[in-house]
C-alpha cells in the first residue's frame, strides 16, 4: 500500500519514491504527495522524474487498491512500458503546488462553510465539490434568502479574520466514536473497514469551532483561505440547498 504523505505533510513540494509497478500508463509508488481524487477535492498534478531526466507529467491520481498516478509523456501516445518509468526505479516527484494551495484553501473554507451552517442555520452538510477557483455545498435546508447568504458571507469572513489554527491527527475509531460529537464529526459516513479515523479541528484546541473526520488537505490558518465570496445559492430537490462561493 502506498504510503500517503499528503496526510502528515500539505505543504511538501517534492518527494523521492520507488516505483513499486506499473499498468499501463497507470504508476503506483511506493510513497506519494499526490493528493488522489475523493471527498470532493480534485486529484493533484504535476510530475515525475527519473534519475537520467526523463520527465512524466501526472495527469489523474485515484485510489483504488492503492494510489495509481496516471502519467504521460509530450509527444507519446499508448502506455507501454518504454513511456513510462520503470518498476524499481527512483522517481522524483513535483507537485503543482498553486493548484494543491487553491484546493488547500477550498477545503478548509468548506469546513467553515459546514461548520457555519450547522451552528446558524442546523443546516447539515450533505455533500460538496471544490475546484482551484470556485465550490459549493450542498446541505439539508429550505431555502436561503439573499439576506441569509449575506449573513453566511459575513461569518465566514469574520472566521477568516479571527485567523484560526488548523491542525490534524488520527484517532482510532471506537476512541473517535465514544468521545467527539457525531453530529461534527459525520464518522458514521465512513466505512466500517476505516478503523482509524484522520480528524480535522479548526479553532483552539480545548474548544474548537470545527472538529470533523477528512482525508483532505488543509491551510494551517484560516488566514490563509483569504475573501470569501458567497455567490448564489440553487435548489437541489425537496429541502435541499446548494451553496456556491469563491476564494479571492
């Protein structure tokens, strides 16, 4: 299984790994700071290259079995084993670090944004999608009014500016389940085979705003996440609202 660093590590840049094999024009490492597609964030990109030079772009990340990095080179077509590098081979791997950044910021804006809607509104999060330069949220409620956005606009932005730390760490599953707040936390959304839980907390340790279990990647302060811009708000179905909004 490959070792994720993207779990310890958001900020990491470069890494070194071993190509454990490759299928196609699919590379599994046998450590990554790829970040692979899930729980609403994108995958990342970048590249990968070899100790002659040879240099891969990563287009997709995905984890099934284990994380598979899809990899293309300029000017190659098909995936055989001559176009892509070489099982025990030493790779370099580069991260496209404005996009990971762009997502960081989304993701920790959407637990605010989850946080926030609950707190005010006992709207809960029931779904979310976030790009390099807008998301939404969908959660369980009516219908906004233009004054609610505002509202929801005001707080978040006044959460920004309170420039709350964000940490995160694991815990094992019952310890998880006997001792944080379901209704945060959302564990129960998470398969049985999970036994250790990655929790996300924002805000001061012995009472934080948000605690909630993500394998996501996140700013260390809400500083970081900067303006944001409530932009609309769109029905999904019976007693269900979608939220969109963008970072500047």
């Amino acid at each position: 299984m490959t070792d994720a660093l993207y779990l310890a590590d958001t900020e990491a840049r470069t890494f070194e790994a071993t190509v454990e094999r490759v299928a196609d024009d699919r590379v599994v490492l046998d450590r990554t700071c790829f970040y692979p597609t899930g729980g609403g964030q994108p995958h990342d990109t970048g590249t990968l290259v070899a100790a002659d030079g040879t240099e891969w772009t990563v287009t997709d990340v995905q984890k099934k079995d284990t994380i598979y990095h899809t990899v293309a080179r300029d000017g190659v077509d098909g995936g055989t084993e001559s176009e892509t590098p070489t099982a025990g081979s030493t790779v370099t791997g580069h991260l496209d670090l404005d996009r990971r950044f762009a997502h960081m910021r989304y993701h920790t804006a959407q637990h605010l944004l989850s946080a926030y809607l609950l707190d005010e509104y006992d709207a809960e999060t029931t779904g979310n999608q976030l790009y390099a330069d807008h998301a939404h949220l969908d959660c369980a409620y009516d219908r906004f009014t233009e004054d609610d956005l505002a509202d929801i606009e005001a707080g978040l932005n006044g959460l920004v500016d309170d420039a709350l730390p964000v940490r995160w760490y694991e815990l094992d599953r019952e310890e998880a389940e006997a001792t944080l707040d379901p209704e945060r936390t959302r564990i129960h959304l998470l398969p049985d085979s999970i036994r250790e839980i990655r929790i996300v907390e924002i805000g001061d340790e012995t009472d934080p705003y948000d605690r909630t279990a993500c394998a996501g990647t996140h700013v260390a302060d809400t500083a970081d996440i900067s303006t944001v811009d409530v932009t609309g708000r769109k029905t999904q179905g019976s007693e269900h609202e979608r939220v969109h909004f963008e970072l500047h």
